[in-house]
C-alpha cells in the first residue's frame, strides 16, 4: 500500500475504534502512569501519518494541521467520555496535542534533511 492517505485515514479511524473499547476491557497494563505517554506517542505517530500523506498539499500547512490534530484530540476525548467505563480528561488532549506538534514538526525535520 503506497496510498499515505488511506494510511492516515485509517490511523484515524483506528484511534477511534481504540477508544471505543470499555473501560472495563481495556488491559490493565493501560494505566493512568503510561496514559498521557501512551497518548503522546499515539498522536506523534498521528502527526507523522498526517504530513507524509498532506505534504504536497500546499493548501494545508503545518500550523493548520496541529490544529485539526488538536481538535481531532478532542473530538476523540469527547467520543470516549460517551463509552461506558471510560472518561475524558483536558490533560489527554494536551499529552495528543503535544504529541501531534511533535510528530509533524520531526516529519517536517526528517523529509527537508533527508529527501
């Protein structure tokens, strides 16, 4: 698959389904010490998949991008508040939006150094 769109669109939709799962059903290695981590990571890799797939585009820049990447954060925070056993926190928003900034920016960094 060489299409980075679908990735990216995928991606997304794979967050979604993520935190769609019940709080009861999500492992227990999951917990509230590696949570903003693991939302850090989840959105650096959403930033990379978003310039990779958005990087030709001259219509969508980067601040734009960060942007969307936040209010994606939220809408995904306000998704998982309406799943039974989970809930939404500000602080997850930030660790996504951090982690979007993140991940396109080091994108930005990689593709004008090296390709």
């Amino acid at each position: 698959m060489k299409n980075p769109k679908l990735h990216f669109f995928l991606y997304l939709l794979l967050i979604l389904i993520l935190s769609s799962i019940p709080g009861n059903s999500v492992p227990s290695i999951v917990s509230l010490t590696w949570d903003k981590l693991i939302h850090f990571f989840e959105y650096a890799i959403l930033g990379f998949f978003g310039y990779r797939a958005f990087l030709h585009n001259n219509e969508l820049n980067i601040y734009l991008f960060c942007f969307m990447g936040i209010l994606f954060g939220c809408f995904d925070e306000l998704w998982q508040s309406m799943i039974p056993g989970r809930f939404s926190s500000h602080y997850d928003v930030i660790a996504d939006g951090i982690g979007v900034i993140f991940g396109t920016y080091a994108s930005n960094y990689f593709y004008k150094k090296y390709l």
